[in-house]
C-alpha cells in the first residue's frame, strides 16, 4: 500500500514536471517569437527615424512630417507593448524555475522523511 502511494505520488510530481516543461517551452517560443518581432521594428524604426531627419540619401515625397511622425509614435507604442509582454513573460519563466526548485526541495524533504522513518 505504501509502495502503491508512493509510486502514485512520483507519477503526479513526473506529470507536474512535463507541465512546467511544456509551459516553459512555450514562453522560450513566445520569447523568441518577440525578439523578432522588436528587431524588425527597430529595423524599421531607424529606417523611419533617418526619413524624419532627412538623412535616408533620397527624398521620400510620398510621406508628409506628419504621417511619419504618427508612424514613429505608433511605433513607439508598439515597441513598449512589446516590451511590457517580455516582462510578462519572463516573469512566468521566473515562477517556472521557482515551482521547479520548490518541488525538487519537496521531494527532497520527502525522502529524508522516509530514511528518518524507517
């Protein structure tokens, strides 16, 4: 019975640990996924910030000041959501290793518990 319990209990911490593993998988994408996404838009970015000083080589008369100056703020924006969303994500990458630890301290304890106990 104890055997059964305790085969029960590691079967629920090795099910524990493939859902921390996937979730982390999944934020590492979504991390990778972002930094593209800011590269391009710095890429951009600079594109659009050598346009409004006039240092792009070659005059641009399709785009007024003031479109591109509501395409830099835009930008802007855009990048601080971007930025926003990353600490969000590293922040639940952070709890995954702490909930990790916490249950490699846990299984731990219960070991000793069990040579103290016999």
């Amino acid at each position: 019975r104890r055997r059964k319990l305790e085969k029960e209990t590691k079967q629920l911490i090795k099910q524990e640990e493939l859902k921390r593993l996937h979730k982390a998988q999944a934020v590492q994408r979504q991390l990778e996924e972002l930094e593209e996404r800011q590269r391009a838009l710095e890429i951009f970015g600079v594109k659009l910030e050598r346009e409004l000083r006039g240092e792009s080589g070659k005059y641009s008369g399709t785009k007024d000041e003031t479109q591109m100056l509501h395409e830099w703020f835009e930008l802007v924006l855009e990048k601080n959501k971007l930025m926003r969303y990353e600490s969000e994500l590293l922040i639940i990458a952070q709890e995954l290793e702490l909930e990790d630890h916490q249950s490699r301290l846990e299984q731990k304890l219960r070991e000793k518990m069990a040579i103290d106990g016999k």
